[in-house]
C-alpha cells in the first residue's frame, strides 16, 4: 500500500512510529538512494553518530546546570564512552533521536523552573515530547517525566505542555495506522502490548551483554548508580531532573 508517509526508502512499518524511518529514508535518499536495495550501511550511520555526539553536548549542557562542574564533566565522559555508547552509536536505531530529544526536553524544563524560558520554550518543549512519541511509543515517558519536573516545580499549568505533545504524537502514530492499515496497525499494537517486561526490565537492558566478550553485570556500574542516588540527594535540582526520566 502506498501514501503519502511511505515511500520505496521507507516502506509501511507499523511496529515502530515512523519519524526515525522517515529520516533515515531521507539521509539515504540524499546520499543517492532511490530504492531499499541500495541502501547501505554507510548511508545510515551518519544521522545515528550526530544524534550520539548531539546527546553528548546536550547531556554536559544538561548536567552543567544541576551539578558542579567537575561532576558535570565527569558524567558527560562516563556517557560518551561507555560501551554500550559506542557501541550501538553508528547504528540506526530509534533510540538514537530519543535520546536527544529527551535531553533537549529536560534542559529546556530547567531553563523554565530558573525563569530563563524564552516566549517558545514550552512549544519546543511540547514539540520535543510529540517527536519522541513518534519514535518510539516509550517515548511517552519524555512528556511524562517534563510535566512531573514542572509539576513538583510549581508549574502545574505548564505541564499541560508535555502531556499535550506526548498525547499528540500517540494520535499522530494512531492515524498514521490508520492510513496504511487499520487492521494491521491492530494486530502490531496487540503483538506489543503482549511483549511485557518485569519490574528488573530496565536493569537488565543496562546489565544486558555489551556485544564485546563480557557483560555489564560488575561493581563498577552498580555503583555508578549509587553515586547517581548520593548526587541527587545533595543536589535538589539535580535529583529532580534525574529522578522522573530515571
């Protein structure tokens, strides 16, 4: 089936939104992809290495303002280089416009609970929240963690903005099921729904195996963790700012 948000780059795929398919198809299409079939791999690691270096500055960015320098500086070093960052930052992933995304929402929700947002803030904030939802349904959590930070900070009206952005990429991603096939759209979102995963299911996808001989699974992380809690708990901001994504 054919419309107007497919194309032969990006055929109908309804288990994932389809925003990092489409911009993948369009990073192809530039480099001179008319077809699926020549696409190549080196035509979609470009887009996945800028979101990965763009996280990392927004991430220094972010913890910048939370945490002291060093500290700061010290995440943002942990984060560019751990494997698992390396690793899957040439690959064309979803998760690798969530990231960002998540991070640009969450600075922008600290320049608004300092009283720095500028007049569009909480459009690019709300805009923010919708694309991550068109990347991936997870990323509902986006809109869900700003609108808690605003509202724990006070701003209970402004979370509204967040909320609003996540509940409208959900009925972009239903409509665009709609469009190419209702049925299938259906039975895709009752496939999923069935793939639960237990409370332990994001340490596991910390802990999983890093695809390079070993696993996760040592001291070293489990007390970065730690260390995480005890920054939150002295720094105020910087627990809130990390609590609600976490």
């Amino acid at each position: 089936m054919s419309t107007g948000f497919t194309s032969p780059l990006v055929p109908p795929n309804l288990a994932p939104p389809p925003l990092f398919s489409l911009l993948v198809g369009a990073q192809a299409w530039l480099f001179g992809a008319r077809d699926l079939g020549d696409v190549t791999t080196a035509m979609t690691r470009p887009l996945a290495i800028t979101l990965g270096t763009l996280s990392v500055l927004l991430m220094y960015a972010l913890a910048r303002r939370v945490l002291p320098t060093g500290a700061a500086v010290i995440g943002t070093v942990l984060f560019a280089t751990a494997p698992v960052s390396v690793l899957l930052g040439r690959v064309a992933e979803s998760e690798a416009l969530l990231s960002p995304l998540l991070l640009l929402a969450l600075l922008l929700v600290a320049r608004v609970l300092s009283g720095e947002a500028g007049r569009w803030t909480m459009a690019v904030i709300a805009t923010c929240c919708t694309a991550a939802t068109l990347t991936k349904v997870p990323g509902l959590a986006t809109g869900l963690a700003c609108a808690a930070i605003l509202k724990v900070g006070g701003r209970s009206r402004l979370a509204l903005y967040p909320l609003g952005g996540a509940v409208a990429g959900l009925a972009l991603y239903v409509g665009y099921g709609w469009l190419i096939d209702w049925k299938q759209f259906l039975a895709v979102i009752s496939d999923q729904a069935a793939r639960r995963e237990g409370v332990l299911g994001a340490y596991e996808f910390v802990a999983s195996p890093a695809g390079i001989g070993g696993t996760l699974r040592d001291g070293w992380w489990l007390l970065g963790w730690a260390g995480l809690a005890a920054l939150g708990l002295r720094y105020r901001q910087g627990l809130q700012m990390v609590l609600w994504p976490v």
